[in-house]
C-alpha cells in the first residue's frame, strides 16, 4: 500500500512482508533518496534509480523477518512507474541474460562492483572483499561485498560484510588476522580496515575506521570508537588504509594514500595510531590522485635480498589514459621509504587498460598474490553490461626481475589457473608440416573462453608477427610483436563495441623511463591499443600467454614480465585464430589451447 505524506515523499506499507522487496530500477534516471524505515536497522538513505518510464532491471531490498515493513522514498513523482512494478519475493530476482558477462572472473550476480578490499587468506579460504552497490549497476551506496574461493574459478557470494552507515559509504581498505588478540577482540579476530566517506557541505571527509570479525570473517561488527584515524592537515583525499606487520619493529603499519602521497602510521594496539612519514610528492606519473596502496616485501631470486614494493594505483594518468597502476621498490627501515628510481621514473605494474586498484592478500606466508579490477573509470558506468558492472581479473603472482640494470615487479598468472584447464590441444600438431608462418596462416576454430600459448622466434627481417582473433561481423582483436619499434600490442580499435558514446579526443603521453612523449589521437577513450616495451624481456624467443573469457583478454608475456590487461565487446565470439608474420619469417615454437573448463 502506498501514501503520499507530501509531493515529494512516498511511504510504502509491507503488513506481511517477504524476504525481499524488488525495485525497478532504470538507470538514466538521476537517484532518489531510499531508506528502510526501521529504528532497529539504522539504515541511512541509500541513492537509487527508481524506473520513471521503463524498467532496465531489479535490484532486492532485503525487509526486516517476520514482521511489518515501511520504504520510505524522497524525490520521485506520483506517476513514476515504479510504483506499478513493486513486487514482493522470497527469492532474488530473475535478470536478464547478459552476452558478455565472463563467467571464469568473479562478479556479483547483480550490482555495481569496483575495487577489491580486505582480501585476506584464512582458514583454507580467499576471502574477497569489494566496493559493492547492492543498488543498482552504477557507483553509489559503496558496502563491502563478500566471496570466498578454494580456487579462484569457484566462488561462494555472500551477504555484504559492511554496509553503508551514517559515518557514509564504506570505501576501500584491507584486512588482518589479530593472532594475539592485541585489539582486544579475541586471538584470531579477523580485522577490517576501511574508509568512511561523505560530504559536509561542498566538502569530502574521510576517516580510517575499524571493524571486527570472530566469526572467520562472515561479518563484521564496527568498532564504537571509530572513527580510529583522521587527517591532522584536513586533508580531502585520504583513505583506502592498507596494514601490514613489520617485523624489525615488531609493529604494525598502516600506509594510507593522501591526495598526492601515501603515509605511513604506526600502532601497537590496532587502534591507535602515530604518523610516521611519507613518500610519494614528486615521485611517478604525476601529477595524479593516489589511491589503494599496499605496501610488502619481495624476495629477489638471483640476489636473495628482499625489496620492499609500494603500489600506487592511480587516477587519472594511466599510460593509455584514465586509471592504473605503477610501484616503486626500494628499502623502507620502519621510518621511511626510499625508493631505487628518481622521481622522473614511471614503472606499471600492468600495460593494458583495465587494470586499477590491484591489491595483495594478506595471510599468505610464501607467495605475494592480488587481484585487480577490470575495468576504467573513464568509461565504467557505461560499459555494455545489463544488471551488474565490473569484475575482478584472474589473480596474479607477483615477483620480482632485473632488466638493464633496474628492478622491476612482474605479474604471472597464479598456479591454480594452470592446474583448472582443459585438455591441452597442440594446434602446431595439427598439422605436420607447419612450423613457420608467412603473412597469415588459419590455425583453429575457437569458442569464448580459453587460455593460449604460444613460443614464437620471429625470424631476421621480421617486423611484425602474432595472433589474430576474429569472428564474422568483422570484429579483430591483434595481438602481436611489434619489432621494428620495441613493443608487443593488443590492438582493440576494432575489437567489436567501442564506442560508449564518448567525445573523441587527444591524449599526451607523459615522459617515463620506458616511452618517449608522443601524441595519440583516438577515437575515443576505449578505441585505441594498448603497448609495453619488449626492452622487458630478452629474445630471440618470445612466450604469450593469452586468455580469453567472454570480454576480458589478459596478456602475460615471459611469463609474467609483461602484463596486459583489457576489456573486449566482440557483436559475436571471436571465432577464427590466425598467425601472422609481416617482412620475414617465424618458427612456431608451441602453439597450444586449453579450454577453459
């Protein structure tokens, strides 16, 4: 039933409610207000995109059990036809199919999701966390949502572990195990550390605060005397607080990211904390916002010496535009960070164009793991997805290697997707004869989701060679060694879907160690290839590995040394697998196809 107290605020009776209320939602609608009024919950106004003149899709409400429920909404009109399509369900509601949802890569089953928070590893499983909006397919009502894995193929969902409170949204942060009990909250709590975040008046604040688990990290109870950690300076940007333990001090740290910088903080208890120092000013691709640190140390297999690396994750200026992420290595002595590079010196982690706010999990004794997000804010809310947006790329080992001279961090697949594959199929096998290619050769038929290998030794004379994917509509996706200028590229200018509607225009390429100034024109934020420096890896060989999951394509080149990482919307799978070789010719080394199972 509903009422209408006054033009702008609607009340809608539940006597005998469900489980969930469903909301149509349209998306190009601006948000209303939405709360569930029940003094028990404390739930604040959650920004929702109540449907006016159609409905895209519906998103659950969960209601109080076993009892009456009152929605109070503000700010949508009378005629709305939300108000003709409510309806009342024990279950969670049928959406539409989605072509390009990639079924191998985590996403919520509906909902907005962006960058992965608290990822620990805990009592044989992988607990992500995410910025998750219950409330549609676009950024707002930032919760933390919850999976776990054995995996990495196989995810449980869970109910969101933190739920937006009257403190704001609960933006990024990180994850521990308390072994001693230290914070007070029991041996082995499980703690979480986020950001508050809303506005007073025409200004942001945000504030580090706690919250704890004892239940194996199912869900969390905030802490009462949060908020633990403000800015002393006042700063507007500051947040997403990644803690680790050092060891040398016996402490614990907390790095923070702080408008242009990260800082460092120190605490013996968990909850209180003392500034230590900062780094950052000056330092990377610049001069950008710092977001989602994290901070570790890895061991150099050569030399046996450990390095610390800082992950800086950075909006805007990517080397293709928009989000991404750079690091730095260098030594830190429980005071300060000092880096291996001059200020000047850029380094990324991943060279694609979907690939931000990668973080590592915590709980993890002999491997440094993480995950990133897929996607790019520039575009994000208008990717062609259907009820949810956003997901998490395969996870990647990371470790470290020597390049002339300099120490850089590489990203390889993590094992478990090596050991959940299909039967191997030796493409070069299926035919005797072949073990070189000319210009182009047709190697397979294809599905959707596979995993590629190949071992490639171009030739004297070869300027170009690689792969192909292509299908009937006429969408290509190359990927290929670019020889004649030092690069390996994947080329998605006519990929399938490019066009989300956004004005073409011209980027400049900020000067780094690895690239020299030079002007792009593209068509517009997402038409365009992406490329690294072959100066990484050492010929006259080359390995790509090349996986392939509905629309997300990540590259790994020598295992690692390269990483690249990149949304795909092809109007039909890529169908055909071609090789190629422009000015010469190229021994097939391998050439091998897994099925993604």
């Amino acid at each position: 039933m509903l009422s209408h107290p006054d033009d702008s605020t609607t009340l809608i009776h539940i006597p005998q409610p469900k489980r969930y209320l469903l909301l149509p939602i349209e998306e190009e609608q601006p948000e209303v207000l939405l709360r569930l009024r029940d003094d028990s919950l404390k739930m604040p106004y959650m920004d929702v995109r109540l449907a006016v003149t159609r409905v895209d899709y519906y998103v659950p409400l969960e209601l109080p059990a076993g009892r009456a429920a009152e929605v109070e909404v503000v700010g949508l009109s009378k005629e709305a036809l939300c108000w003709q399509r409510l309806s009342l369900s024990d279950s969670l509601p049928e959406q539409p199919a989605d072509s390009y949802r990639a079924p191998d890569h985590f996403a919520p089953c509906y909902g907005w999701m962006n960058d992965p928070n608290g990822l620990i590893y805990h009592e044989g499983k992988y607990h992500l966390y995410y910025q998750y909006n219950p409330y549609g397919a676009k950024w707002g009502n930032m919760h933390w949502g919850h999976a776990t894995t054995t995996d990495f193929l196989h995810w449980q969902e869970h109910q969101p572990a933190l739920r937006r409170d009257t403190l704001g949204h609960i933006f990024s942060g990180s994850a521990i195990c308390d072994t001693l009990g230290v914070a007070g909250f029991g041996k082995g709590a499980l703690l979480a550390f986020y950001t508050a975040h809303q506005f007073v008046g025409e200004k942001q604040w945000q504030a580090q605060c706690l919250a704890y688990s004892t239940d194996g990290g199912q869900s969390y109870t905030k802490y009462q005397g949060n908020p633990i950690l403000t800015a002393a300076d006042g700063v507007q940007d500051f947040r997403d607080p990644k803690v680790f333990w050092y060891t040398p001090r016996r402490s614990w740290y907390m790095i923070v990211s702080a408008d242009k910088e990260m800082r460092f903080y120190r605490s013996a208890d968990l909850k209180h904390w003392d500034y230590v120092s900062a780094f950052g000013e000056g330092y990377g691709a610049r001069p950008n916002q710092f977001e989602c640190p994290d901070f570790f140390e890895l061991r150099d297999p050569h030399t046996g010496r450990s390095r610390w690396v800082m992950i800086v994750n950075i909006n805007p200026g990517g080397a293709f535009g928009g989000s991404a992420t750079e690091y730095f290595v260098g030594d830190f002595d429980g005071e300060r960070f000092v880096p291996d590079s001059t200020p000047e010196v850029t380094r990324w982690l991943d060279f694609g164009k979907d690939h931000y706010a990668f973080v590592t999990f915590s709980g993890l004794r002999d491997r440094v793991l993480g995950l990133p997000w897929v996607s790019n804010w520039q575009y994000a809310d208008v990717t062609p997805f259907r009820t949810t947006r956003g997901a998490m790329g395969f996870p990647r080992e990371l470790f470290l290697f020597t390049s002339g001279g300099r120490s850089y961090v590489g990203a390889r697949p993590a094992r478990e997707l090596l050991e959940r594959r299909g039967q191997a199929q030796d493409l070069k096998r299926a035919d005797a004869t072949r073990d070189s290619l000319l210009l182009s050769d047709q190697l397979a038929p294809l599905g959707d989701r596979y995993e590629l290998v190949l071992r490639l030794a171009p030739q004297p004379g070869v300027q170009r060679c690689g792969l192909m994917l292509s299908n009937a509509k006429g969408d290509r996706l190359p990927v290929y060694l670019d020889l004649e200028r030092g690069r390996v590229v994947m080329d998605r200018t006519q990929s399938g879907l490019v066009d989300f509607g956004l004005k073409a225009k011209s980027h400049e390429r900020e000067s780094g160690d690895w690239r020299k100034d030079e002007a792009l024109n593209y068509h517009n934020d997402f038409a365009l290839a992406t490329w690294a420096p072959l100066s990484l890896v050492s010929g006259p060989n080359y390995e790509l590995r090349l996986f392939l999951d509905r629309s997300i394509a990540e590259l790994f080149v020598a295992d690692g040394r390269i990483a690249m990482t990149n949304l795909v919307f092809p109007r039909a799978p890529y169908s055909t697998l071609q090789l190629f070789s422009e000015g010469g010719e190229t021994k097939i080394l391998e050439a091998t196809l897994y099925p993604r199972k």
